[in-house]
C-alpha cells in the first residue's frame, strides 16, 4: 500500500515537472513587437457549445480579438535589426540592413525602429560591443529624421532617451546631437504648414493657425529647447559640451535662442574646474568664438582669464592647446611672453599650439576665431559614421 502511494506521488511529481518546462517564456519583446507573434485565443467563428454554455464567454472573446492590434507588416531589414528574422546578425550586417532602408518606410518600420532604440545593450548581438551598438542606433535615429514625414512624437522620445541617466552615456550624447537638426526639421514643418496664416513663429504658432500636428511639434521643440539648455549643467561628461554646439547652431537662426544668455553659459563652463576637459574644452573654444560676437566687456576678461589659466593647468595636453590657441586669438600683448615660453615645450602638441597661438596674435584684430586644425589637437570627442551628413560637430 505504502509502495502505492509513493508511485501516485512520484507521478505527480513528474507531471508537474513536465507542466513547469512546458510553460513558455516571455521573450521580453517590447509590446509593439510581440504584436508580429501573437493570436488571439478563439477564432471569431468558433462555435459555442450545445448547451449555450460557451455563447458569452465565445462572443466576448471576439469581442477582444476585433480590438486586438493587427499584427506589424515589418520589412526583412527592419527585422533584421530587431531580431525577428531568425538569423544571426553582428555589426556589419546591421549596416547593411539600415542601407537597405529609404526615406519612405512603414509606419510598422517606423514604430519597430523607435522601439530599437530603446533596446537596452543585451538584445544586440551577442559580443557586439557598446560602441557598435551606439553606432547602429545612432544611424537608425539619423534614418528616422531622414523620413519624408516626420514621426509623431520622436523628439519627445529623443528627450527622454537623453534624460534617462540610466542610459549609455554615448547614447545620451548623440541623443542630444539629434537634437538641433531635429529642432530645424521640425522648424521648416511647422512653417509650411502656418503659410498662409502670415508666417508665425514656432514658439507662437496656434490651433487655428496651424492644426493639431503643428501644435503637437511645438510642444516637441519646446521640449528639446528645454532639454538643450539643462544639459548645460551636466558637465561631468561630454553632454554639455556637445548642448553647447548644438545651441550655439540654432542661436544663429531661431531667435528664441537667445545668443547671450548661450555666451554667458559657455564662459561658465569654460570656467568651471569641476566640467570635463571635453566640455571645458569646447565652451572654451564657443565662448571666445567670432560667431558668437564676443563683446570686449568682462564677458571677455573672464574668457582670457579662463584661457591663461587653462593653458597652464589644464588637466589634458587637448585642453591646455585648446586654451593656448585660445590665448593668442582673444589675449593681449601682455600674454606674448607666456606663447613664446611654449614654444620650447617638450610636448609638440603644446609648442605646435603656442605657434598657432602666436600666429593669430599678430594677425588682424577682426580677423573672426576659426577652427583649430585637428592634426594639432584633433576632435574632444569622438562620434560614430553616420548614413546621414549632418552638421559637423568642431571646436569653432
């Protein structure tokens, strides 16, 4: 009897064993993706039983299937690049799939390609590193700008990619590079769909004036302007830095950004010994900058001041060449002899800089601030290729 009752329980073991196994997994796709597997669990013509037991329970569940979301139509590249198509993938095969993609792709894409983004590292390729993976999203984020109509919504999303510390770092920065030519796309929509109205501005456009989808993209620029000036203050990395460029870029045509205030921002960070040496760098080189018409006030002597002592402490051999060439565009005679000391220097970068230093100082006063030869000090940081040209990014 005994031996019995151990044989049922041992049944029962292996049985509920078999049930734990045979339960599927969720595959952690986000929702809009699961979409492309999921059935429904009744046919709309399934029949009920005899007894009219299964009529409520059959019509309800017909009722949830005609409200079900159809099924993603996605493409053969767009799957590759979220993983549906059943194939092993790496990083050149990535590019060739964005390659295979136009300026006219569908919504299903187009929604697939946002969810991407979000993908945290995990669902790439297995061993594709962080900075593969930042590259292929930053050219599926400069495909999806690229479209012939705008998405809805994007520039909301890219603010709060940018905005999610949780985030690679990386990611979070070409994030915040999207954002200006996102700001002028979005910009040139809204003003063809005011003409007629007298030309509004973005930041005044209406709901008589403009429609629902104008107004929905003004709310999305409000955004990324906000967005742009609260990176000012995440300086411990390149964000600001990168802000700082792409403000500086909208200042010169929108006037909603205001070019002192962007000015006064850049000296700050320029000055502050607590910001990275990228974005010390590139505030350095905007806030002395021709096009930002630096005006010979303290504005100025907090900029020569920040470039002598950044030329002599700075943390990197970038920085302290940024800041001696700096130095001789916006110092005075009073700065010659601190140049010509460089010259001398052990480190060619910094007497290559002192030279160019020396150089502007004797050229015309009105002559504007232009680039620093990036054999001499190269790029501060480094940014993936990208299939679209966008603006460059360079220490004006």
């Amino acid at each position: 009897m005994k031996k019995s009752v151990w044989i049922v329980i041992g049944l029962l073991v292996v049985i509920g064993a078999g049930l734990l196994i045979s339960r599927p997994e969720d595959s952690g796709k986000p929702d809009v993706l699961k979409r492309t597997q999921e059935t429904p669990r009744l046919g709309s013509g399934q029949e009920a039983g005899s007894d009219g037991s299964d009529v409520e329970q059959t019509s309800l569940s017909a009722q949830r299937q005609a409200e079900m979301p159809a099924p993603l139509a996605l493409s053969d590249a767009v799957k590759a690049l979220v993983g549906l198509d059943g194939k092993k993938h790496n990083y050149p095969s990535l590019l060739v799939a964005i390659s295979e993609l136009d300026e006219e792709i569908s919504a299903d894409d187009v929604a697939a390609l946002r969810e991407m983004l979000n993908f945290p590292n995990d669902r790439f390729p297995e061993k594709m590193r962080s900075i593969g993976i930042n590259a292929v999203k930053n050219d599926v984020l400069a495909l999806l700008l690229r479209q012939k109509e705008l998405p809805e919504g994007l520039g909301l999303q890219m603010v709060e990619m940018a905005s999610n510390a949780e985030n690679d770092p990386v990611w979070r920065d070409y994030c915040i590079q999207f954002m200006e030519p996102f700001y002028e796309r979005a910009s040139s929509v809204i003003d063809l769909s005011t003409e007629g109205h007298g030309g509004v501005s973005a930041d005044s456009v209406t709901s008589s004036a403009a429609g629902g989808k104008s107004n929905g993209l003004v709310d999305e620029l409000s955004a990324i302007q906000d967005a742009m000036f609260s990176a000012l203050d995440e300086r411990d990395n390149t964000i600001a830095g990168t802000a700082l460029i792409g403000l500086e870029l909208l200042s010169r045509t929108h006037e909603e950004f205001d070019r002192e205030t962007i000015v006064v921002k850049a000296s700050e960070i320029a000055l502050d010994e607590t910001a990275s040496s990228a974005s010390r760098l590139t505030a350095l080189r905007l806030s002395a900058s021709g096009n930002l018409k630096l005006e010979t006030g303290n504005l100025k002597t907090q900029v020569v001041d920040a470039a002598r002592s950044l030329a002599q402490t700075g943390e990197t051999v970038l920085l302290r060449s940024a800041a001696i060439v700096t130095l001789g565009e916006v110092g005075s005679s009073d700065d010659r002899e601190l140049l010509e000391s460089y010259l001398l220097d052990g480190n060619k970068q910094i007497a290559d800089a002192a030279k160019m230093a020396l150089i502007k100082m004797d050229s015309e006063p009105s002559q504007p601030v232009g680039p620093i030869d990036p054999e001499i000090i190269g790029e501060a940081t480094t940014k993936p290729q990208s299939t679209e040209k966008l603006p460059p990014i360079l220490i004006n």
